[in-house]
C-alpha cells in the first residue's frame, strides 16, 4: 500500500470524513488529472472563431480514415505553442437539426432570444443536444436548456508561422455507421462558410523550449498532429539539432501519411531520422518494437540532452511506450527525465 492510501486509511479510521475521494496519479503522467486545467486557471480560456478551409484525407482506409484539417481564424491568430490542444465546439449537422425540426413542427426561421439576442432557431440548435422536447411547457425554454454539445479536444499540428492552425483528425463512427460529432463534423460537414468557435489551451508540459539538443519524436495514428507541430517549430526555428521520428500505423499500402505531412520540410532538417512501424506490415511491428531494436541509440541521444515527445492514445501505445522507456532506461532514469521536464507526453 503506497504512503498516501495508508494516510487516507489512518484518517478514516480515525473519525475523520473526507470531503472528496482519494484521487491516485503516477508521478510520469504529463497529463493533469481531470479537471485541474479549468479549476486551477487563473483566467477563463478565450474563445476564437474559426472556418475549416481544407479537409485533406492523408490514408486511404476505408473506415478508419485520417484527415489533416486546415482552420482560418476570422480574427488576427491567436499566440499558441507546439504542444497545445485546440478545444472545439461541434455542431450538429444541417440534415441532424432538419430531421429534429421537423419532427416537432418547427420552423427553422423562428427567432428566439438567446441572452437577448433575437437568434433564429435553426442557428441556436447548431451547438445543442438534440434531445426531444417533453411533452408539455414552454418549447423555447426547454430549447434553450438544451445542453451544449461537449467540447473535443484535438492537439495543435501547426505553429502560428504557417498562418492557419492545423489539425490531424481520425474520422470516428458510431456502431450505426454514423460520423462521430466532433470528427465527422470537422472532416466533412464543416466548411468556409459556417464559423465556429474554438478555445486554444495552453499545455505547458508538452512545450520544449530547448531546440539545441536531440529530439525523440514517438506517436501514432492521429498522435501525428503534436509530432507535426515539434517538427514546425523546430524548421522555423532553423534548428539543426538531430531528430528521430518513430511512428506507428497499421497498413504500409493504406497508411504511408508521412509524405504528405512533411514532405516540404524533410530537406529543411539534416538531422531527420525516420522510422514507421506497421502492425500489419511484413513484420507487424509496433513503435515501442523499434525503440527494443535500437535500445543503444535511444540511450546515447538521451545521453546528449535529447527530449522525448509522445503523442497519441493513452491506452496501448502510450502506455506500451512508457513501459519500454521503463526497460530501456530503467525506472530512476526515466524518473530523472521527469524531474528535467524532458520526457513530454501528449496522451488521451
């Protein structure tokens, strides 16, 4: 039993009552626990408003599809870092909000006032759950009780020097088929023409200032967008410290994303190493599969300062990572790379 549940079980047993549960965090997770961001700021986050101009699929499997999504801001950029997430708010789709419109007899051009600004309805169901009205009481109160759709958090794959911000989104489906909110809205529902707001979110353990020394680059799938943001900033920067790119996928004949991605920039860095690991490649490999392979190299960049960025699911590969870097390095040194903030972890 580790020191702080022994704590929580001599406070229990001595009449004490806690005022929360007992909240557990390994000391190498980059991410705060749920909820630290928004309680702890000092300031609410400010919204900007945005339009998806491109929507780029990088792969070309049916089901699983990958898209680098390209934003205009309708305001003068916000300031942003590699590293640090955008939050969207999706909306719903024009077919969605007809289809609910017309099942309870309303019409779309009907005006309700939305914290006193006079808004047709069809504009204010665009950011609602589309939830069905009950049976009886006023139809614009309940509409306007309506819970918004929750916000999706994707990391930043763009430095505020191209422009435009950046995304890399995995199209996700419900069992039915149907496009998930966030994703299937931002690849392929959204357009010029229909602005909506999003919230750029500081994440200051993702940040890595030092541009000097050896950077290990590691993700997977949609993991791609925070490498991509680590590789701008370091192109712009004219940095020409050494970087080693170890990324995951499934296909080799579906999944080569890579080209597409960085392809302008790749002979901007003399350093660049690259490597991709395909689980239903011939062999299968997994990114923490090159890591074992090239055990010496990963400690002797460490050894010269390198940082070590990852970004992608939590779950599989981000935890199969941390375990090899465990392996490899053994447990105090990885420990050590914590403590120097040089171990980066952009995992959901």
């Amino acid at each position: 039993m580790l020191f702080g549940e022994q704590l929580d079980e001599a406070l229990q047993q001595a009449g004490a009552t806690a005022i929360a549960d007992l909240e557990k965090i390994d000391r190498a997770e980059s991410q705060p626990l749920p909820g630290d961001v928004s309680e702890g700021a000092d300031s609410p986050l400010t919204s900007s408003t945005w339009r998806v101009t491109e929507q780029q699929q990088l792969n070309s499997a049916d089901g699983r599809e990958l898209f680098m999504v390209t934003l205009d801001a309708d305001q003068a950029l916000p300031a942003w870092q590699a590293g640090d997430i955008l939050d969207i708010q999706p909306h719903n789709t024009n077919t969605a909000i007809a289809k609910w419109l017309e099942k309870h007899d309303l019409n779309p051009d009907t005006v309700i006032a939305v914290e006193g600004t006079l808004t047709p309805l069809e504009l204010v169901l665009q950011t609602r759950q589309l939830t069905d009205l009950s049976g009886a009481g006023n139809a614009e109160q309940y509409i306007l009780s309506m819970p918004l759709l929750p916000l999706r958090s994707y990391s930043i794959a763009s430095v505020p020097e191209e422009g435009q911000l950046k995304l890399i989104v995995r199209k996700q489906y419900y069992p039915n088929g149907t496009p998930g909110i966030g994703s299937g809205w931002l690849t392929t529902y959204a357009g010029g023409e229909e602005p909506f707001c999003a919230y750029v979110k500081d994440n200051p353990l993702c940040h890595i200032a030092q541009l000097d020394v050896p950077l290990v680059l590691i993700g997977a799938g949609s993991g791609l967008a925070g490498i991509r943001a680590q590789l701008a900033k370091r192109y712009y920067a004219k940095s020409d410290a050494d970087i080693w790119l170890i990324y995951g996928e499934q296909s080799p004949q579906l999944d080569n994303v890579i080209p597409a991605v960085i392809e302008a920039w790749q002979t901007g860095f003399a350093g660049l190493k690259i490597q991709q690991a395909y689980s239903r490649g011939e062999p299968g490999q997994y990114v923490q599969d090159v890591m074992v392979a090239a055990a010496d190299e990963l400690q002797n960049l460490i050894a010269r300062g390198a940082h070590i960025y990852v970004c992608g699911s939590h779950q599989g590969m981000g935890q199969a990572v941390h375990q090899t870097l465990t392996d490899i390095l053994g447990e105090d040194a990885l420990m050590q790379l914590i403590d120097e903030q040089r171990y980066h972890r952009d995992t959901y």
